[in-house]
C-alpha cells in the first residue's frame, strides 16, 4: 500500500477521534430526529480512475458530510489490494468512516485474518460481514499457499461463519454490518427461490453471532420494504428489536444500467416507476432526472416507515462512483447535516491551507436560491459589481454598497455551499462532477471513476455451478464452445459467461454476419453496425434528445486462435488498410498490438516525440444547442483493462468443471492459445465494409 498521507480537512487529533469511530457509535450519538446518509464506492479500474476518485470523494465528502462511506471487496488477488488502497485514502486521507467490505466464501482463513488485520492498521473499525460468491475452495486455493492447521475452522460458508470468527478473534473492536434483502435473496439453492420468509432464520443467525447493524440491498419497491423492516421489528426471536437498519437505495444513472442492475439483483421495479423510465429511456438525460425524482420520493416514504421506531433515520446509496445524482438527492431529501459554527472555521482555515481555487465568480449558479440560504451571496463576493458611497447608506443596493458592505471577504470557492454547488454540476467548475455523468460501462472514459462494469467486485460468472452447467454444458471441443455462443445470437441462451444480458435490437441487423463469425471460432464479445446519421428519434439506434442525429462505427471484439490471428494481422497491417481500421490486440501473457500505440515519431524538424494513442469514439450524437456528445469510446486503456478481466472469465468457467477434467482442460488451452481483438471500421457510410473484411 502507499504512504499514509495527512487529512486535508481535520487537524491531527480530530483526524485520530474520527478515525477511530464506530458507525453504531455515531448513529447513538446523533439526536432522534436526525436524519443522515452514507456513500458506498468501488475501486476503480485505471490509475487514472483511481486518481480522479480521489478528487470527488475529497469533494463529495466536505459537500454531504456522510457518516460514513464503504468501500466494495473483490476476494483476493489485485481486487482486494485495491479495495484497501481506497479504504486507505477515505480512512487516513480523507479521515472518514470507513466500512470495508469483506467477503468469506472462496477465501481462507489466512487471507481473512491478513484482511482483517490489514484493516486495523489502517485504524478501521468497521467491516461489512457478506457471504460472496457460493463455496468453491477447492477450485479458488492458491497452489503455492500452505493448507489451513484446522480445516473445519479455516472454512467459512455462511456470512454469519464470518461474523462468528471477527467476534472470536477480535472482540468487540470492530462493528460489524451484514447485509439483508427486503424481497428476499434470489438463490436457486432452496425450492423457496426469491423469499423473505426463507431469509429469515439466516439473517437471524447473522444478527445473533454479534452483528451490529443491518444494511440492505438496493430496491425500488418500498412497500416490501416497509413489510422487511415491520416483519423485523416484530419477528418472535427479538433479535431485530433495537438493532440499526440500514435501506440501501441505488440512484438511476441510466436506463440500461438501472436494468442490468435490477436483473442481476433480483430487485422488483413497480411497474408505475418502470412506466416513468420508459417513457425517457431514449435520452440519459431525462432518466436522470426522473432516476432523481424516484430515489427522493422513496426517500420521503421511508422516513415516514422509519417514524414508527423513533430514533435517527440513516440512507445508504450505492454511488457507483458517481457524483450529481447523488448530491441532488441527499439535498432536496434533507440529509446534509446543518452547518455548525465550527463547520464555518474549519473551511475557512482550509481555504488559506490549500492553494487558492479558482475565483468564486467563475461558479455562476443557475439554480434557484435554497430556502435555508446555502447559496446566498454576499455584497464583499464580488465589490466590483458595486458602487462603494461614503457617508450613506446604499440607494440603491443593486449596484451600490457602502464601505463597510464592500469590506465582507468573500466566501472561500471551497466551502461547503459551493462544494455542493459544483458536485451538483452547476457553473464553469460543475464540469468536475459531470464530465462522466452518463457512463457507458467497459465503453466509458477510462479515465472515469465509474469506468467499467457497476459492481466493482472483479471477475465473475454471475450465475451458480448448477445454472452453468445447465446453460453451458459440458464443452469437450472447439465446436461446443462455438455452439454457446451461436445459441446466445439466436436466442436460444439468456446469457454467456461474458454477459449475461440479451442482445439489443441493433444487433439483428448483424446477427448473420455474427453467427459467421462464432462459426469459424472467431467468438464474439461485442459489436455494433454502422449508423449514419439517423434521427435521435429512430426505434432501433436512436438515444439522446429530440431532433438529433446519431452516428456510429462498426466494431466487434473477439476472440481468435492465435494461428487464425497472425494471418488476420497481416491482413490488417497492409498499405491500404492504415486509414481504415484501428484494432487493439493482447492474449493472456499480456503481449499487444495496436494499430496506433504510442511508439516514438520525429517531428517536421527531425526532433523526436512520443505519439500518443488514439481515442476512438464509435457513437456519437449531434443534438440542437449541445456539445457533440460520445457515450461509446474504444481506446488502447480501456481495452486493456478489460483484457484482464476477459481472460479471467475462461478460467472462472474453467473452474466449475473441477480439476483435470476434459472441459477444464480445454477451456485452460482456449484461454492460453486465444488473442482479444477488438476492429474499429472507420467508414461509417458503407455499412458492409468491416464483415466484408472479416468474411471474405
């Protein structure tokens, strides 16, 4: 990990009090009626990711004041290094609450308590206590690591396993949280599939071996809600009685995702919600609005449920890293605590510690003035729109101030009204919180905080051994691996191990020249056709607002045999080919190619420099009054990191066949032989070009 660095917010001891705090503490501590949030984010990606994350947790922190923030985990390997090298930056950086998450299934008892006390020396107090993925230990055991001295007590099965073994091991140093679902755990183990009633006795279980707080998945349905916390309340055990319940509420950054999340979380949309997003779900725009408009309406119905039990009334969002959504409704829903005088000291000492920002003038906020005054000027915020008189008072306050009015320093750019201001994307600096507002998952900015897929736990089937087996079968040949994804194209399979959602309407338009190219063991990942300039409004390709024209290059990303990609690499490296296609290229000992990597040039003068790799935007938009927008982007970054986890996909499908086995093996030598390989036509007019290209 790197080195721990100074809060730039807390002076040292106020810095080593709130380290140290307990969540559970800190809720009793606030008076009844309070109600507060907490914020929940996952490693980055990218270093550069990584780097800007930084940035909006300092921002979002001084901006909501959460009680405390969570940090996901990956179970081992580079995921879980990340995951502390986050929690350090929140915990002694930052000096917030930090509750790490950490998952028991799949991991040893070693690497638990390397976790653990990893954890303390950051001076975390605080774990999330979660099952993980289903047991497959034999399968996730390094090779090299030594076996446990007791097997039985090395195992951990259960969340609870896990809360047991912290209690046992560290007392009561740390608070521990585990996780419920309001609608049930969606787990094709048990006959019961998707029940409350069926989760009861092992959420009971949970809270008896030492839990300390409750905190929920996401959902959209608040009625399930209110029937989770009243059966909880009221359960015979007593066990929920007094225990802090936590909702966890997901904010709706954009329609596809909101629907990905809900597939993969079992979670229910009420239909008169679902109703609203479909009626925006072309424009990300008017879906986060709506997205806005929804969370903070549950947030109201809650605290009214919250009522009957009395006491502080906290919300957990799950930010995916995103800033805007979430900063409008924790204001418009009242959950930033109220400035102290203290709070007012503190920014101002804070202002004269850091390098000055950029001048208070340039935030020129366009919203309308908050009824608690937040936002409200002052005549000193900008003297030279006024005309100072001597000896009278002003006539006309408008565009005269007096001496005394003229003398009030203006309000540091970094105090809290303005912080929120820019986390809210309004003026010139407003850019910071929303130059990534609409991601596009792995086909986003690299250099987002949010780039990638939205859980942040690495690389993962999303399906059970028994429902893998039952999609994928027992593959023994290339030819059975090309039928699962020839089956995927027509339909016939829900989900492959590298997606598991259905294909979009675009991709009819493909589907032939696809199933062409899975034919020939050429398996796809990703694609798109060519679009050129069809209306915004268009059933099949159009998104954004109205009376726009969308644009797109064809792609496909693919793996290829290592033989079949020499002789499509000479193909694509020809004279003719420069201008017309880009493609990146790596298998699984990380060799690349690239059409365009940086490599070192000579200028006119004969003087040496390094180009610099293309960025590729393969959709964009042209829409009245708006910066050309370009939701799509492929680039020698983002590719890379998503080869690492492509990769890893073999070996997680390698891994439910068990050791040895015929399918494991040739999944293994798949994996070993294969190149990704992602093509870029640059022609978006003739739409053949690229499968021509490909096909012929």
């Amino acid at each position: 990990m790197g080195e721990f660095l100074p809060s730039l917010e807390l002076p040292l001891e106020a810095r080593k009090d709130h380290a140290m705090d307990k969540i559970t503490d800190k809720i009793a501590a606030l008076p009844a009626e309070t109600n507060y949030c907490s914020l929940e984010f996952f490693p980055p990606k990218t270093s550069m990711g990584f780097s800007n994350l930084r940035d909006r947790l300092d921002r979002m922190a001084r901006a909501l004041r959460p009680l405390f923030v969570n940090v996901t985990w990956g179970a081992g390997g580079s995921t879980a290094i990340k995951s502390l090298e986050l929690a350090e930056i929140c915990q002694r950086e930052l000096g917030l609450t930090t509750c790490l998450h950490l998952t028991c299934t799949n991991m040893s008892r070693r690497l638990i308590d390397k976790a653990l006390d990893d954890a303390k020396a950051l001076g975390i107090r605080n774990i999330l206590a979660l099952r993980g993925d289903p047991p497959r230990r034999a399968e996730y055991r390094d090779s090299n690591e030594p076996e446990d001295d007791d097997e039985e007590e090395g195992e951990f099965h259960w969340a609870a396993d896990l809360v047991r073994y912290i209690r046992k091991t560290h007392g009561d140093y740390f608070c521990i949280g585990v996780a419920a679902y309001p609608e049930g755990h969606a787990d094709e183990s048990h006959p019961l599939g998707q029940s409350l009633e069926h989760d009861l006795p092992y959420l009971v279980e949970k809270t008896q071996a030492g839990a300390d707080f409750i905190m929920t998945q996401l959902f959209f349905d608040v009625a399930a809600y209110d029937n989770f916390e009243k059966t909880l309340r009221e359960h015979p055990s007593g066990a929920f009685q007094d225990i802090v319940i936590i909702p966890g509420l997901m904010p709706i950054q954009s329609y596809q995702m909101i629907k990905r999340t809900t597939k993969l979380s079992h979670a229910n949309i009420p239909n008169a919600l679902m109703d609203r997003l479909d009626a925006v779900k072309g424009d990300d725009e008017r879906v986060k609005e709506v997205g806005v408009d929804i969370i903070s309406e549950m947030v109201e119905h809650i605290k009214e449920i919250k009522g009957r039990t009395g006491g502080p009334k906290g919300f957990h969002f799950y930010t995916l890293n995103l800033e805007k959504a979430v900063s409008f409704i924790v204001e418009r829903t009242g959950l930033i605590p109220p400035n102290t005088p203290e709070d007012d000291e503190e920014h101002l000492e804070s202002a004269v510690r850091q390098n000055p920002l950029p001048d208070i003038r340039l935030l020129r906020i366009n919203g309308s003035i908050p009824d608690d005054g937040r936002r409200k000027g002052s005549v000193g915020s900008d003297p030279r729109d006024r005309v100072i008189v001597q000896g009278r008072s002003a006539s006309y306050p408008d565009w005269e101030a007096t001496a005394q009015e003229a003398s009030i320093p203006a309000e540091p750019i970094n105090s809290r009204a303005n912080t929120l201001a820019i986390s809210e994307g309004e003026g010139v600096l407003g850019r910071e919180a929303t130059w990534d507002d609409f991601p596009n998952g792995r086909w986003g900015d690299a250099r987002s905080p949010a780039y990638g897929q939205i859980d942040g736990y690495g690389v993962s089937l999303h399906v059970t051994v028994a429902q893998a087996l039952r999609l994928w079968g027992t593959p023994k040949t290339t030819e059975d691996i090309n039928n699962v994804f020839i089956r995927h194209l027509k339909g016939e399979l829900s989900t492959i191990p590298w997606s598991e959602e259905g294909f979009s309407p675009e991709t009819d338009k493909i589907r032939d020249q696809l199933i062409g190219l899975n034919s020939k063991g050429w398996w796809t990942l990703a694609s798109q056709p060519a679009v050129n300039g069809l209306r915004s409004s268009d059933p099949t390709f159009g998104w954004g607002p109205q009376n726009g024209f969308v644009f797109q290059k064809s792609f496909v990303e693919f793996f290829i045999p290592s033989a079949d990609w020499k002789k499509l690499e000479e193909k694509l490296k020809r004279h003719e080919m420069k201008d017309v296609v880009c493609y990146y290229a790596t298998n699984v000992k990380g060799d690349f190619v690239s059409s365009d990597s940086t490599q070192p040039a000579t200028d006119v003068d004969g003087k040496p420099y390094m180009e610099e790799a293309s960025t590729n935007a393969v959709t964009w938009g042209v829409f009245p009054g708006k910066e050309i927008v370009t939701p799509t982007i492929i680039e020698e970054v983002s590719f890379r990191a998503w080869a690492e986890e492509a990769f890893g996909i073999w070996r997680e499908w390698a891994k439910i066949y068990g050791r040895g086995s015929e399918s494991e093996r040739l999944l293994e030598n798949v994996r070993a032989d294969s190149w990704l390989v992602n093509i870029i036509h640059h022609d978006f007019v003739e739409r053949e070009a690229l499968w021509e290209l490909l096909l012929e």
